[in-house]
C-alpha cells in the first residue's frame, strides 16, 4: 500500500470519529428535564362541632346504705343466739335472747302495784263524793272536805304511776330479746352465748349494713367543682335535662358496673387538708356485688356541649414550651402551625377551647413530612394513598 493511500484511510477515521463524537453531544444534549416532585401527601380531619357529654372520673368507696350497731338495751346473760352470721335479717327480728326470769318479775311486780294503786283509788273516790254533799249541809268541815279531796287526787296519781311502772317493767321485759333495728346483712357476733352484757354498753353486739342500694362517696377537687359551675353558668355547658345526675361505675378490675347510680349530695364543707368536697352516690345493689369498703372509680356526667371542637390526640403536638399547637392545611394549602388551647380529654380526643374553628383542616397523619409553610396534599384521614395501598384505620 502506497502512501497516499494510507493518508486516506486515516482522513476518512477521523471524519467517521468526529461524526460518532458529534452523534453522541446530540444526544445528549436532547435529553428531558426532570419532572418537579410532587407535594407529599398528608392525612387531614376536617373540624366540625358537635355534641359531647363531658363526664369525670373520680375515685371513691362503697358505703352501705344504712348501719346499726346491735347493743343490748337491758344486762344478763345471753341465753340464745338466733342468727346466722353472715346471712340476711329483717327488721324485727329476734337475734338474741337475753335471760327474761328477773324481768318477767319485775313486770308481775309492777302490775301488782298498779291492781293495789286501783283497789286504793275506789274508796277515795267515794270518800270524796260523799264529803263533796256533806260539806254543803255543814255536816262535814271544809277542812275535812280538802282531806278528802286530797286523798282523791293521790290516789289518782298512784295508779299512774303504777301504770308507768308496769310499762317500764313490760318495755325491759321485751329488751331481753334483742332485735334487728333494720333489715340488712348482719355480721359476725362479738358474744356467744353464756356471755353478759350490760345494758347501753360500748361493746356492739353485732353490726347490721343494708347493702341495696348502697352509696358510693368520691371527692372532687374545689378547682373542679368551680370550673364545672363557671361552663354551667356561662352556657358553655348544659345539664344533662335531668334532675339528678347520672352516674357510671368502675370496679377494680376495670369492668363497668351494670346499674347506673345517681348524685345524691354534696358536701357542704370543704376539707381543709385535700381540698375537696365528697359527692355521694346511691346505686342499686340487687346482686350485692358492691361491698362496703370496695374500691371504686366512677365516672359522673358534668354536662353537655353542644359545640364541641374535638380534636384527635394524635393531632396534638407540644411545643419546647410546653404549650399545645396542631399543623392545620391553610387556604393555599400550605402548613401552617396553630396554637391552641385543650381544656380536657374525650375519649381519645381533646377537646379545644381557643385556636380551632369548624372548617380547619388538622394534619393528623403525615406531620412529619408536614413542615411549616411547604406546600402538601391534603387527603381525607383513614382513605388510601394516590398509589392505591390502603392507609392504616385510625386505632380506636
């Protein structure tokens, strides 16, 4: 090969490399930009008001309804026990039998004296009658006549005195048997039989506790109790349209308890070392589950707002400070961080008394991707995301 031919070959290389160089920068060159990245997605709660019942739970005890003490009214020696310990008693009935022999003479000896006291009242009555005409024929003196009359009225007022006697004599008699003041559940027995007692003694004999319906006695602050009256006056609150106040109950367990009580009674001092007043409560009691002393939390129903804003706990975030804000959607659908104002908890929810309005759109899902002043995507919270995969159910 001679060398022009060589010159050839090589000119025609470097013409076919510059095209492919220049193929190439084009290209290149013609490649499209990149498409801006979409506003992430961020799962919003429309506010709207509505109806809440506020209720508050507070701790308490179960008292029983009534209570006697069994004490002996007359001494002697127990002769009979006639109960069960444990077991139900009705008013009236015999629990003890106290030893009637000393009584029943004393009874018999009263009633004597009242058969004496009358037997004395006949003749003096005569007597008196009979002076009472004598005195006015001067047959009698006056002198004789107030005698007679005198005797009259004693003699009329030792028959009633024996008549109180034998009454006194009939009441201990009736003492010596010892009955239930109340109906209820009677308790253990301090006495057995053999035993003597006195009467009016400090030693109770037993105790009697009716147990249907029984009181429930919590306290509640004084902050609170002002705070509920202030919402009730201003409006803010409403009663719930019932006299009497509803209340549930929770055992410790945690279970509800199946009968609804109502508030009773307010405590008109306040104690000064919690500064607290007690509320009592009163709940049916048919299957005696509540017993006196049980430990109890039940939870009283304050009131109803008929405007509620109620926002979920997620939605709610708290600032260095220490002060709640949640991130509302504004209008060009930018993050906008709000402060409010909780005043409690509903259920699983604030609920806000200053900084939302109905119609505010709270971030509840996505707050993390939701910086103040970027742009976002508001979706319904709980529907599926643009990509088709379903979102997570709120946890109820």
């Amino acid at each position: 090969m001679n060398n022009l031919t060589r010159m050839n070959l090589t000119l025609a290389a470097v013409i076919l490399g510059g095209s492919l160089l220049l193929g190439g920068c084009n290209k290149q060159g013609s490649a499209p930009a990149p498409a801006p990245a979409a506003p992430p997605e961020v799962g919003v709660l429309t506010i709207q008001p509505q109806r809440a019942v506020l209720t508050t739970e507070l701790p308490g005890r179960v008292a029983p309804h009534l209570v006697a003490e069994v004490r002996p009214q007359v001494g002697g020696i127990i002769q009979q026990r006639l109960f069960t310990e444990g077991s139900d008693v009705k008013a009236g009935q015999v629990l003890y039998q106290i030893d009637p022999a000393i009584y029943r003479a004393a009874f018999a000896s009263a009633r004597a004296a009242l058969s004496r006291a009358e037997a004395n009242l006949v003749p003096a009555r005569l007597k008196a009658e009979r002076f009472r005409e004598l005195v006015t024929i001067k047959a009698v003196s006056q002198q004789d006549f107030d005698d007679a009359s005198a005797a009259l009225l004693q003699a009329e007022a030792d028959v009633e005195s024996a008549r109180a006697a034998v009454e006194n004599a009939r009441i201990n008699l009736d003492y010596t048997s010892v009955k239930a003041p109340i109906s209820g559940r009677i308790g253990r027995s301090s006495v057995t039989t053999g035993a003597l007692v006195k009467a009016s003694q400090d030693a109770t004999l037993a105790t009697i506790q009716q147990l249907d319906p029984v009181y429930v006695d919590v306290t509640q602050s004084t902050a609170d109790l002002l705070r509920l009256r202030q919402s009730l006056a201003s409006g803010l609150l409403k009663n719930g349209g019932t006299n009497q106040a509803q209340v549930r109950l929770l055992l410790e367990d945690g279970t509800a308890y199946a009968q609804a009580g109502t508030l009773k009674f307010s405590e008109v001092t306040v104690d000064q070392s919690t500064g607290s007043v007690t509320l009592r409560n009163l709940f049916p009691n048919p299957e005696q589950l509540l017993l006196p002393g049980m430990f109890v939390r039940a939870v009283l129903e304050e009131g109803v707002d008929e405007q509620a804003i109620l926002v979920p706990q997620r939605g709610v975030t708290r600032n260095p400070a220490g002060n709640a804000m949640a991130m509302v959607v504004g209008n060009e659908e930018k993050v906008e961080p709000r402060m409010i104002k909780v005043a409690r908890t509903v259920g699983d929810s604030w609920l806000v008394s200053e900084g939302l309005k109905a119609g505010d759109r709270v971030i509840l899902e996505g707050i993390q991707k939701a910086r103040p002043g970027t742009v976002v995507k508001a979706v319904p919270f709980g529907a599926p995301p643009s990509g088709g995969v379903p979102a997570v159910a709120p946890a109820k």
